[in-house]
C-alpha cells in the first residue's frame, strides 16, 4: 500500500471513522508533544540538580549559598529550591529563639517537605496525558473499526451479489482506525514508561540531597542547643 492508497482510504471512510481518526492524531500530537517537552525538562532538571549538589558540597558557608538563589529564586529549581526553603525555615526558627534542636530541624524538614511535593507535582505533571493516551487509543480506534466495519456491512444490503472486491474496501478503511490508534497507544506508553522511571530517579535524587542536608543542619542545631 502506498501512500495515495492510504489516503484515499481515509477519505472514502465514513464520517464518523474520519472524526476518530482526526481525534487519535491529534492524541497522537499531543502524545508526543508532552513526550518531548518531559524529556527535556527532566534531563535539565536532573543536570541541574547534580551541579548544585556538587556546588552544595563544596561549599563551605550555607548562608552565602542561600543568598545566591534567594537572589535569583524566578529562576532556580529542583535542589535548589528544596535546599533554600529548609535553609529559610532553619533560620527563621533560630531567628525567633527556638533552641530545641529537635524542634529546629522538624521545622526544617516540614518546609522541605513541601518543597520537594512542589517539586514532584512539576516533574509528574501532564505524565497522566501519555498513559490515557496509551490505555485509551487502541480502544477509540477499535470503535472505529466496529463502526466502520458496520458500515461496510450494511452497503451490502443494496448490492445483489455480495463479493470480497465489494466488502473490502470498507473493511480496509475500518481497520486503518485501529492501526492509527495502536501507531498514537504505542509510543504513548513507551514515553510514560521511561519519563516516570526518569522522575522516580530525579525524585529519589531530591530525597537523598535532603537527608544529607538534614544531617548537616542537625549538627548546626545541636550546636546551637548546647551553646544556648
């Protein structure tokens, strides 16, 4: 089948087999629209977030690490900004005469826990798009198979001599909904599998940043309990 063949197939389908195909290549586009933006930002984010790290570690003097996102806070992400809200929270506590290190790096910890949910909600968001396309697709495009295959049927009613030449073409037409679903389903879930692994590893990046970084900040307030 060439390419002419296959569009003159889409054209002769049925008005309804041609809004289910229109509707599985536009879940197709944004499929893979969401697929492309994802993989992109993940990979950034992933970049980023072990130059902080290394950037965290060596380091010496927090306060001044701080100072340096919170001055461009619009563009930081990821550890960053997980790092800078502890950091904050911290602060403000001993600010505010909390000498109780337990009650210290529980503040901390709360502030940061917040921050890396922000953070999740971003990396995990629009990744539901890809698995309804993937679960859902195959089964629009067997809708217009079943309906097209219907229709196929049905104008043999108005032909004497039913032949295979004259039920083929609709059958064709028919099943070419299924394929445009199962070509939109498949690369869908190809993309929702590997970003959610991408996610699940960045996000267990975060959580190890974090408790490395309450480490520290345990020596700081047991520090700061003794000396007050």
């Amino acid at each position: 089948m060439n390419d002419s063949d296959l569009i003159e197939l889409i054209l002769m389908a049925s008005p309804v087999v041609q809004a289910v195909m229109a509707f599985l290549a536009l879940m197709s586009l944004a499929a893979w629209s969401v697929a492309i933006a994802k993989s992109y930002q993940m990979r950034k984010a992933l970049s980023e977030a072990k130059m902080f790290e290394k950037t965290f570690w060596e380091t010496q003097e927090l306060s001044g690490l701080y100072q340096q996102i919170e001055a461009s806070r619009n563009s930081s992400t990821g550890l960053e900004l997980i790092f800078a809200d502890g950091f904050k929270e911290f602060v403000r506590l001993k600010q505010q005469g909390v000498i109780e290190a337990s009650d210290l790096i529980s503040g901390a910890q709360r502030s940061m826990k917040i921050a890396f949910s922000k953070q999740s909600d971003k990396l995990e968001n629009h990744l539901s798009l890809l698995a309804t396309v993937g679960s859902s697709a195959p089964y629009i495009g067997l809708f217009g198979t079943v309906w097209g295959v219907m229709h196929a049927f049905q104008s043999l009613g108005n032909v004497q001599h039913a032949t295979l030449a004259a039920v083929a073409p609709g059958i064709s037409e028919a099943l070419l909904a299924t394929a445009i679903g199962l070509f939109a389903a498949i690369p869908a879930v190809i993309a929702y599998n590997r970003l959610s692994s991408k996610a699940e590893r960045l996000l267990s990046e975060y959580e190890n940043f974090a408790e490395g970084f309450l480490t520290i900040l345990q020596r700081q307030a047991h520090t700061h309990e003794k000396n007050s």
